[in-house]
C-alpha cells in the first residue's frame, strides 16, 4: 500500500508547497491535500516535479464559512457543480486520481428525503464530471461529534446512499478514525465495506493524533483491511501533537504491519 501525508494537517508549520519535501524526506509515498487554492496550484506543481512525489488526492470545496460539504443541500445544485468544475481543473493540475466530496450539513429543517435525493444526483454528477477525466469520486461518512449535523455520520448510511447512486465511478472514503467512533467493531466495519473501499485514512482516536496515542488496534485494523483486497493509498490525516517530524516513530511498525 502506498502510504501518504495528508498535508493539510501535517507539516502545518511549513509553506503548503514544501511539505511536499518534508513528506518525501519522512519517507511518505505520496500526499493528499484538502482544499488547495488557487495561489497553490503552480507551486504545488513545481513541488511535484522536484520531489516525484504524487498527490492522491483532494476534497471538492467544501462550500463557504462553516459550510462542510454541499451536495446535501437541497437547492445548491449549482454551487455544488461549480464546485465540482473547480476540483476538475485541480485535479488535472496536479495529476489527481481521487476526489473526495463532504456530504454536507443541511439546516436543521431540511426535510432528510429531500437531502438524500439531493445527495444522490449531485455525486452521480461529480461520478459522470471525473469520469470523463479518470478520476474517481470518493463520499466519506463522517462522525457527527466532531461534526454535529453532518448529514453521513455511519457507514450504513454511507453505502446506503452508494448503493442508490448506483455509479461505478463512486467509492467510499474509509476513514480509520471516524469509523472507529461511529462503529461497533472497526474490523467488522472494514468487512462490511470491503470492495466498496476506494481511498483510506487514518488518526488514532480520542484526539486524532498519532498512531500509538490512542485505543485503535491498528495492526488488526490493517489486517482487516488487507483481507478486503484494498491495496491502495493509505493516508496519514491526524493532528500532529507536536512538530510533525517528532512524531513519525509510528511509519516503521505501521510499513511492517501494511505488508
């Protein structure tokens, strides 16, 4: 599996652009990033080109403010499809294979039917807008403690609504954290979602901090997502509890287990 940095939360206390080094130096394979600008693209590419290390992926904006996703909210289809042309460019910009979209948080009145049809045509069209380019589409559930109201907040709901979208370019983003909060048993999850899985991530749970500072089993949470086939990115998207190079004690028991 190709281990990654999500660099959007670790090497925070350097430029975007140069934590694609220090990446590469820690001995990452590859990053993801969660919303890059636009001032960031061009030299994102020049770090790219130096470093030969890929980024994976990236988030469809998110909204604006405190908006966490808008494919869920019912009357934003154009927001939603501007949003998607956006991280179509970005994508192509910096030789992204994945996206990933944040379902959203609908006002407290929203009518949930009304939510879920929404979010069903708007990923089929981000499904159909990265096909066309080869880039696969990922929607991630996300647990409503750390994000109250966020409209998929289980795994059920998660491949529920895959399920009614129906498209072959849609995947699941399995997050390791998340779904150690949300579910009863982390490896019963991973075999629930198994060939659904498109894209990986994970923190160690309470704090989202390195691997080792919480109660995850990672190394039968890693065999458990071994077993479903996935053989893909694997990505580092913690909160470092200090400088992030201090804490990366963690990479060479998690390459064994990977293995």
């Amino acid at each position: 599996m190709q281990l990654t940095a999500n660099i959007s939360m670790l090497f925070a206390e350097l430029p975007l652009a140069e934590r694609l080094n220090a990446a590469a130096e820690a001995g990452f394979d590859a990053v993801e990033i969660q919303f890059p600008q636009a001032d960031d693209i061009t030299p994102l590419q020049d770090a790219i080109a130096a470093t030969g290390l890929p980024v994976v992926l990236i988030n469809v904006p998110r909204g604006e403010g405190e908006e966490v996703g808008l494919p869920a909210l019912p009357g934003r289809e154009g927001d939603f499809r501007a949003a998607v042309a956006l991280a179509a460019e970005q994508a192509r910009a910096l030789g992204v294979r994945k996206v990933n979209v944040l379902a959203g948080r609908p006002p407290p009145d929203a009518d949930p039917a009304a939510c879920r049809r929404a979010l069903v045509v708007n990923l089929r069209h981000a499904a159909q807008v990265m096909e066309g380019i080869g880039v696969r589409v990922m929607v991630e559930p996300v647990n409503p403690h750390d994000v109250p109201g966020f409209f998929l907040t289980s795994l059920g709901a998660a491949l529920s609504v895959l399920e009614e979208a129906a498209h072959p370019n849609l995947f699941l983003q399995f997050d390791l954290y998340h779904m150690a909060i949300t579910e009863p048993e982390l490896g019963a999850a991973l075999a629930q979602a198994g060939p659904r899985i498109g894209h990986v991530q994970f923190a160690d749970t309470p704090g989202r901090h390195e691997p080792g500072t919480g109660r995850i089993d990672f190394p039968a949470a890693l065999a458990a997502l071994r077993a479903t086939g996935y053989r893909d990115a694997i990505s580092a998207e913690y909160r470092p509890a200090g400088r992030t190079a201090e804490g990366l004690g963690w990479m060479a028991g998690f390459r064994k287990a990977l293995t």
